[in-house]
C-alpha cells in the first residue's frame, strides 16, 4: 500500500476531529418539533422502570449506541478506548469509526482496543457500502463484530477534495454484502438522513437494520469545506433530512425493519422521542465526543448518568414502564415537523 496515501488519510482523519471541535453546526433535528405530553395518572412506582432491551441478539441496558467516531491512526487508540471504557461501563453498544484506513495499513489496535475493553459486550463493525465482501468481511473479523455498519455519505465524498465520485452499483453491493456476510448488515447514512424510498429500497433486499443519521448532528459538509482549499462549500451545511423528519417519513416502515435514530441526538429528551416514534434503538456521537474530547471521562460519565436518570423520568411522566411501551406513544407534531407531514 502506497505510505503517501496512508499519511494523507492519517491526517485527514485527524483533521476531522480538529475541524468537529471547532465547528459551528447550527442545524436542528427538528426534535423541538415533537412534543410528549404529561400523563397525569402514570400508574408506576420509579422503581419499575425498566431500559434494558434487546440488541443484536444481546441485553443491552439502554436503547442508545455509542456511534461511530474515529480510528486508524495512532491517536485515535485513546479516543477509542475511552468511549469504549463508557459504552462498557453502561453496557450499552458501541461502533468503531471507518475501518478501511486500517484495512490498508494494518494499523488495527485503534479498532481491535474497542473489543479488548467491551469483551463479549455489542460492538460494530463499520466501512464504506462501497466495500466488497472481502473488505467487509476483514473488518468483521478484525473486531469479532456483532454486526458491520456500512455507511453512505456521498455529500461528504462530494465535499472532499480527495473524496469518492462514483456511487454507482452501491444498493447493488449492499444486497450482495448481506446475503453474504455472517453478520447482520446495518445500513448507515452519516447525517444526511434518509427519505422513505431510500428505507423502502433497504426493506426490498432485505436489510433488517438502518441508521437513518439525519441532519442536525455531526455536519460532514461543514467538517471537509474547513479542509477544503478549492471550492466554498458553505452554501451546503444546511444539506438533508432533519433526523426527527427522516423517522417521520420511515415511522410506517418500522414494523418491517428496524429502523436506528441518530443524528443531533443529545438529551434525554431527544432518547425518547426517537423511541416514541418506533425506532427500536437511538444512537449518540458528538454529544458525548465533544465532552469526552472537552472534559475527559469523569465528566462524560456524568453527563451521560445524568441522561439516563432522565430518560428514565420521562418515561415515568409518561406512564411507560419499558421500552416497547414508548411505542404506544402518540407525540404531539407541530412547526415545521408537522409541514413536512405528507398524506
């Protein structure tokens, strides 16, 4: 493998994260636009309430995933490792970032540290829905996964001076992957969200998990215009589907797969109404990044206890005991939410 392109990756990689931590997303999830409403009689005891659920064939004490941050180069073993450190001590799921820079240089311990800390515990492959079975494959086995994230981001590609430009055959690939591969196949958009055709496509060839990664988390546009010399790319931070806005159009869909919220997820909050609108599992990304990165591990412990104790009061508030329950939610949809509501 040519060293130059492994240095330029290593380096994108790392400018990623300068360029995360120093931007400015201002788009919103549109979660301000679903509205829970107090249940006067909830008919529970605290006590009661019960988050545990199952993931991947395994019990998982909250419905929420660590999603996929970074890797493949030597600092991002303690970035990893830390996350990993909360995802386990909370036992809930955790994705490692993209795996194909490690794929190329062999560079694995960024990646390999995650399953080291979490043991037996979910944790989740991830490289491009362009990778063929062989790729795919080596990142399964690099990590003993539980299943492989394979992620869309063409805005991002687009954006990239260095990026991809040839998208073709990728619906085609993802079919071929999943009939294939020994793990279950979650198909990823990363912050761009997805419409209720692109799910439909996936429920066609029969893909049983999908992370919609709407607008208003992590913004790959804003993050490669700050690297890109070339063009102006500003015009476009405001590209995709507002995640609130991607699960109101793919809620019907969820009796046949399982569809995975993220995208501007970064409260208590954000969990349950996610949940309300029949994801059967939330993930979170620069929420806890940006504190772990900010304010080290004892204070992103305590933000994220902090968060689960609340998810918790909500469902209390709510009169739901477990996670199914939330299902029988029916939120309140107003503002621009409620105008993106089609018949």
């Amino acid at each position: 493998m040519n060293r130059d392109y492994i240095e330029i990756s290593e380096k994108r990689k790392r400018e990623h994260i300068e360029n995360f931590l120093k931007g400015k997303n201002n788009n919103s999830a549109l979660f301000e636009d679903i509205v829970l409403e107090n249940n006067s009689f909830p008919e529970l005891d605290f006590p009661e309430i019960v988050t545990e659920s199952m993931f991947l064939n395994k019990i998982v004490d909250y419905p929420v995933r660590i999603n996929a941050v970074t890797g493949g180069f030597d600092g991002a073993v303690e970035i990893n490792r830390g996350l990993a450190e909360l995802a386990n001590r909370f036992n809930i799921p955790m994705a490692v970032g993209s795996q194909s820079l490690g794929l190329k240089s062999g560079n694995y311990e960024s990646y390999t540290v995650v399953r080291e800390i979490m043991k037996d515990k979910v944790v989740i492959a991830n490289v491009s829905a362009h990778s063929t079975l062989d790729e795919i494959s080596r990142a399964v086995e690099m990590i003993e996964a539980d299943a492989v994230q394979l992620h869309l981001n063409a805005p991002q590609e687009m954006c990239m001076d260095e990026g991809d430009r040839h998208f073709r055959g990728i619906l085609d690939n993802i079919e071929y992957v999943s009939k294939r591969i020994e793990v279950p196949v979650i198909v990823k958009e990363v912050g761009f969200g997805m419409t209720h055709s692109t799910v439909r496509n996936l429920v066609d060839i029969g893909i049983e998990y999908v992370d919609i990664g709407g607008k208003g988390g992590t913004n790959f546009i804003e993050i490669e215009d700050m690297r890109n010399e070339t063009i102006d790319y500003s015009d476009l931070y405001d590209w995709g589907i507002p995640t609130a806005a991607s699960l109101l159009q793919c809620k019907e869909l969820s009796s046949k797969i399982n569809i995975i919220a993220s995208g501007g997820i970064n409260s208590a909050s954000d969990i349950v109404k996610s949940l309300a609108m029949n994801s059967s599992l939330t993930a979170v990304c620069g929420v806890v990044f940006r504190r772990y990165m900010e304010s080290g591990y004892n204070s992103t412990e305590k933000m994220m206890e902090g968060m689960f104790h609340k998810m918790k009061v909500i469902m209390m508030l709510l009169g739901c005991r477990k996670i199914e329950e939330l299902r029988n939610v029916n939120p309140l949809i107003k503002g621009e939410l409620k105008e993106r509501m089609r018949d």
